[in-house]
C-alpha cells in the first residue's frame, strides 16, 4: 500500500498527473520489483513515463539506450525542467564537448543523475563501459527496441551488442525493453537477443482509434498535396519523402503557394535541424517536409494529417510515421499515396544488398503492397499485422476501404479450391505462386514444379486475377491462412482454414478496386461544374471586360491579360485576388493592377450559375526555372548585359529573352532601357511603342510585317514587346 501511495504521490508532486495511463501502473510496479520488463505499446501511449518514474524512485543511476539525439536532448530538457535541476537528467553522445563529458560524469558519479542517455554507439565504447562499472545501475531502458531486429523497420547492428555490454557493467540489471511497433516475430527477436525470455510481457492494443487512414493513387501528386495542405490551414503536418530531393521540392512548392513549410533531412546542418524542429513546435511553420529515413525527434501532440509523398518500405515505418499524427486524442488523417513504380524503385534498392536482407526486405514490402491494393478495412490490416484480431466494424468508417461501396462476392468456393491447393502443395508456396497455378499463368516457376499438370490449373482463369488476390489477402486476415514470414512468406492452413475444408460455409468476401476507384464514376449530369472543359460563356463576359478596361486604359487588350490566362479562369473560376495569382501568366502586381473586376465578374457568374468551383484552385509548380528566374532579375537590376546573363549560366541568348518574357507577361516589372538604349536606337524605340499601343493582336509576326520586316530585327520587335508590357501591363 505505502510504495502505491508513494507512487501517486511522485506522479503528482514529479510530473504532475493524478492518474496513470492504460497500463503504466502495473509495468513501473514491475520494475520497480526488479522484473525484466517487455513493454509494447503505440506512439503516443505514455512509454517514456514507464522509464522516467522508476529511475526517479529508485537508488542510483538509470541508462536509457536511445537512438535518436533529439529526441534524447527533448526528454532530458523535460525532465529538467520538471525536476528544477540540471543534473537530474544528462545525455552521453557524440554532440557533446570533452568538458561537457566531465561534467556528465561528475554529476552522475556524485549520485545527483537520476537518468542518463545514451546513444548505442557511445555505449559499446571501453572508457564508457569503464565509467558506467564505477556507478550504481538501477536498471537499463531499451528504448526504440525494434532496432535489435533485421525484421524491424529501423535495424541498427550495434543494438545487438547491448546485451554484452550490460553484461560487462554489472551483474543482475534488470532490462525495460520498449518498442512502439513490433510484430510478432520482431517481439520473439528483441527478447531472445536481449536474453530476456522470462520478462513480464505488456502489450497494449496498437489500434488509433482516432487516425482516418487513406491510400490515395499517384497521379498529380504535388496539386494533390498542396491542395490538400491549403484545405488544412492553419493546421499543423508532416509530408514524408523518401528521397531529400523530393523533400526540397516539395517544401519549395508549398512555400510558393503560400504555406509555412520547412525541409528536414540528414543533409542540412544539425543547427538548422534543430531550429526547424523548434519553428514546428512553436508554430511558426505548419509544415515539415521530412525523409522517411531520418528519425525526427518531434513529440507535437496537435500534428493533424500525416502525408506520405511516397509509400514507405515497411508496415512499421508506416504505422509509427502515421502515429505522429493526433497524438492528443483529436483530428489525424493519414494519407498516403501509392504507385507500383515507387514499388520497382524500392524493390531496385535492394538488388545490391546481401541474400538474406534482399529476402526480408521482400517480404516486408509486400505487406506494404498488400495493404494498398486491398478493398479491406484499413484498420484490420494494421492490426492484423501486429498481431492483433480486430473486427472491422469497429473502425466507424475511419478509412477510405470502410467509407466505399464495397463489390462483395460469394467466396466458400473459392476459399476451398485454393486452401486445397495449398495444402496439396505441401504449404510450399507463397500467395503469388498459388494465384499463378490458379490462373493457368505461363510461369517457369509453375512449369518447374510441374504445377502445370495439376487438374487446378488454369481452373481460376475466368474468375479474374483480381478476385484470386483479394480472396488470398482475405483468407490471411480471417486467419484461415498464416504467412511463415521466416520462410519467404509460405502459406500455411490455421487450424480454421482446415476446420473449413472439413466443414464449408457461406462466406463473403470483398473485391479489391484499383486504387483511387470512385464509387461511381459516371459522368457529372451537370455540364456546370467545374475543373473541366472551356466554359465559352464566361470566355466571352472575360473577354468583353477585358476590351473594355483596355480601352479606358489606351493599351492593347493583350497587356491587361493574355488569352491563355482567361481561358484558364474558365475553367478554374478564381473569386479572390489570392485564387487569381495561382491562374498561370498572373503574377502578384497584375493581379492587383487589373484583377478585382474580374474575380467580381467572376463571383456574380458563378452564383448566378450555381456553379461547382473546383477545390483543385491551380498550383504554382516550381519549375527548375524558377531559380534561374530569380537570377535573371537581379542581375538586370545590376544593370548586366543580357548576353553575359546568358554566357554565365550557360544557356542562349534567345533563352535568356524568353524568360524575360515569361517574368514581364506574369505582372513583374523589369527596367531594361539600360541594355536597349544601346541596341536599339530613339526612333526606332519610339515608333515600335507607338505600334503596340495600338495592335490588335499580340503577335511579333503581326509586328514585323506592319512595321516593314527589313527595317527590324526579330529581337529589336521582342525586346521592345517586353519594355512595352512592363512600364504599361505591370
């Protein structure tokens, strides 16, 4: 009774809470006791309390093995903070000085640390070990334990050294192994390898019952996030990448539509890091643009949508990145988005790697394949994985498989034809191999085997790929089939799956769609909406406005917009200056210049019509131009020659105009009398202004023709087209 009273009260007077969560009462009773301790529990659980409150009631010193340096500075900032001292909690790892180091260890050897972390590479050091023999040990944290296993998503080698190292610091220390993602065979590797069989085993259910889950096709990917992001606002997320490229392009496309988002991966400097990490806690960016890879240490509790650039290569990486998300309880969507060719390149990375990583690399992708391409609950895939049985009743439409309208077939046929092939295969043979001999497939695996003169071959030609795939996935996750994970993935019957051969019975199973399948895909009956054809109506209104401003204005209509921008406002509908800038051919000054009568017509258009606007508002893209743009503008302020523009960044002269060009007819204005008054002279400039003035069309064909093609050049008519737009259009 008294150490459950004390343990109360160190709760409330240390952290500040009046009850614990789920099962942390129990597991800090147990190692309290002096147990090994097991503890399995998802992101956002409260693991790190299970470590942090023992350490602080018990005598001496505790390790915490960690891999992640921000996140071990993050917990010791913490408990500092919570402890009002500063030698409460240290971390040992490579960021620190040599006298930071003499400080650490003083402070630990004078009995005043009550944690200590460590990264696994400082642990396996001599003069490390050597140190921690000197101090009372009263227990070792294992924190991120997938780590020990080949089969986890995040295998480090030198967590498989931990075991002999604690061995060296002292004899009887009791071991708290924590993992937020472990499937079974990963669970069996941690505790034989730590040694720690006879550990109390706590695992708490690893379903989030607040996450939508969402697998979404390829296509646009880019217009997709930003529109997404924009529909967010306001909101905090993450949008994993699995290359630092695509991080950079996707953080440089959401800054030039107007969102507060940062790259973060392994190539910038660990300051910047760290300072991105902070704008993020403190909100001042909403988005962080990450790679898959590389561990962030953020604990944000109000991340509220997860996005996945790419699909990540394990079921692991995907349940903890998307556990970052709605930490507290509330809103988290998780959206990821598919394609085979990502697969292929995922699957070409492993190539070069040894046999027996390539085969464990295979099987784990594929889970991740199966799980994007399956018509089935979301959530009973996830849990499936981890061991756990979940009725899919219970997800409440909280993904896009339970939310669809599902085609169901009858499967008790089905089911029995392929479970008797299975088994009269000897169980041998993976999913893949099973759905080609049913397919009658052209197989030279098949034809090895001789599969081929099976009676069953062939016998599931007519019932279509597709049906043989979901009922395989199906099988697996009603348990009637186990996958040796082991033993590249062979299909073995459960004891229901031969139950069921013995005794058939109905049963129902769902058809996979192909990814991103509406429910209905016919055609929209109101011809109205938008984001798709020409509206040739509102064209015409545009273009009468467009006339008529020009003629207040004495310029050629062309100047105020040019045709390929109204007729993208027909079919994208801006009603505000911000949804205007987006239209292409539309910058910042022209929007503010010329664009308030026509988002207003627009408006009024729009309602009178009962018009559908598209959500999908038009994405500015970061073309590779986009950097070379800024180049040149800054470098006609310095008043430089167009022809060394050009030399100094390697392209032509004929280039460097055209993109003069684009920059002037989006609404930037740029002073280039300084490089035309020295190629073209006075007379020549004033008579070719005066014929812009008042063209009729916008063409430097048109041009040279009126004005007497052997009097001017091509260049001297272009270069006078982009003062003309500039000092009149901008």
């Amino acid at each position: 009774m008294e150490t459950k009273k004390s343990l109360f009260d160190n709760l409330q007077n240390f952290f500040g809470f009046d009850n614990f969560k789920g099962e942390q009462e129990a597991i800090i009773t147990n190692i309290l006791s002096g147990n090994d301790t097991f503890v399995i529990m998802p992101t956002g659980g409260g693991k790190s309390m299970c470590y942090q409150l023992p350490a602080l009631m018990s005598e001496g010193t505790a390790i915490v093995i960690s891999p992640l340096i921000a996140l071990m500075k993050n917990q010791v900032d913490q408990l500092r903070a919570f402890g009002g001292s500063d030698s409460i909690a240290h971390f040992l790892n490579s960021s620190l000085t040599k006298s930071e180091i003499a400080r650490v260890k003083e402070d630990v050897l004078g009995g005043k640390t009550k944690l200590l972390y460590v990264a696994p590479e400082s642990l396996t050091k001599q003069d490390n070990i050597d140190f921690l023999r000197l101090n009372q040990v009263s227990f070792v944290a294992v924190d991120e334990a997938h780590c020990i296993s080949e089969w986890g998503h995040d295998f480090r080698p030198e967590y498989r050294k931990i075991r002999q190292v604690i061995s060296n610091i002292g004899e009887n220390i009791p071991i708290i192994a924590l993992t937020a993602t472990a499937t079974p065979k990963v669970q069996q590797d941690i505790q034989k390898n730590l040694q720690m069989n006879n550990a109390t085993v706590f695992k708490s259910s690893f379903n989030r019952s607040n996450l939508f889950y969402e697998v979404r096709p390829k296509q646009n990917v880019l217009k997709e996030i930003v529109k997404f992001v924009k529909q967010h606002t306001g909101k905090s997320g993450i949008i994993y990448c699995l290359s630092r490229k695509k991080v950079e392009e996707v953080a440089q496309a959401l800054t030039l539509n107007g969102v507060n988002a940062m790259p973060y991966h392994a190539g910038l400097d660990a300051k910047v890091r760290a300072d991105t990490q902070d704008k993020f806690l403190m909100e001042d960016i909403e988005v962080i643009v990450a790679t898959i890879a590389f561990g962030m240490g953020i604990d944000k509790p109000d991340v509220r949508y997860v996005i996945h650039h790419d699909m990540p290569k394990s079921m692991e990486g995907y349940y903890q990145e998307t556990g970052r998300s709605g930490r507290d309880g509330g809103e988290g969507i998780c959206v990821a988005f598919y394609s085979e060719k990502d697969i292929d390149k995922l699957q070409k990375f492993m190539k070069d790697k040894p046999v027996s990583e390539r085969e464990i690399g295979t099987q784990i992708l594929k889970e991740v394949i199966d799980y994007a391409e399956s018509s089935v609950c979301r959530r009973k895939q996830i849990l499936h994985y981890f061991g756990e049985n979940f009725n899919e009743a219970g997800c409440n439409n909280m993904c896009d498989n339970c939310c669809a309208h599902k085609q169901q077939f009858d499967g008790e046929e089905h089911l029995h034809r392929a479970l008797s092939l299975i088994r009269d295969l000897g169980e041998k043979f993976d999913d893949h191999h099973v759905v080609s001999v049913l397919m009658g497939a052209d197989n030279p695996q098949v034809h090895h085997y001789e599969h081929h003169l099976l009676p069953t071959f062939g016998s599931g030609k007519d019932d279509g790929e597709l049906l043989w795939k979901s009922l395989m996935r199906q099988a697996l996750l009603d348990n009637y089939l186990s996958k040796d994970i082991d033993y590249y993935g062979l299909l073995k019957l459960t004891q229901k799956g031969h139950d069921f051969l013995e005794n058939p019975h109905s049963i129902r199973f769902v058809m996979n769609r192909p990814i991103g399948a509406t429910d209905d895909d016919s055609d929209d009956e109101n011809p109205k909406s938008g984001g798709g054809a020409l509206d040739t109506e509102l064209l015409q209104m545009l273009k009468d406005l467009r006339k008529k401003i020009a003629k207040q204005k004495g310029l050629p209509p062309f100047v105020i917009f040019q045709d390929p921008s109204l007729e993208e406002m027909c079919t994208h509908y801006p009603i505000t200056t911000e949804e205007l800038k987006q239209i292409s051919g539309v910058g910042a000054g022209k929007a503010l210049k010329f664009g308030a009568p026509f988002t207003e017509l627009i408006k009024k258009y729009v309602e009178d019509n009962e018009i559908d606007r598209p959500v999908d508002m038009v994405i500015k893209s970061a073309a590779n131009k986009s950097a070379l743009k800024v180049y040149i503008i800054q470098n006609i302020d310095r008043h430089l020659n167009l022809e060394d523009i050009a030399a100094s960044k390697g392209i032509t002269y004929e280039d460097v105009l055209r993109e003069v060009e684009t920059i002037v007819n989006s609404g930037t204005k740029l002073n280039l009398n300084y490089y035309i008054d020295e190629v073209i002279d006075e007379d020549k400039q004033e008579e070719v202004f005066d014929y812009f003035r008042t063209a009729e069309v916008d063409s430097i064909d048109h041009a040279l023709v009126e004005l007497g093609g052997d009097d001017y050049t091509r260049e001297e008519v272009q270069l006078m087209r982009i003062k003309f737009m500039s000092e009149l259009g901008n």
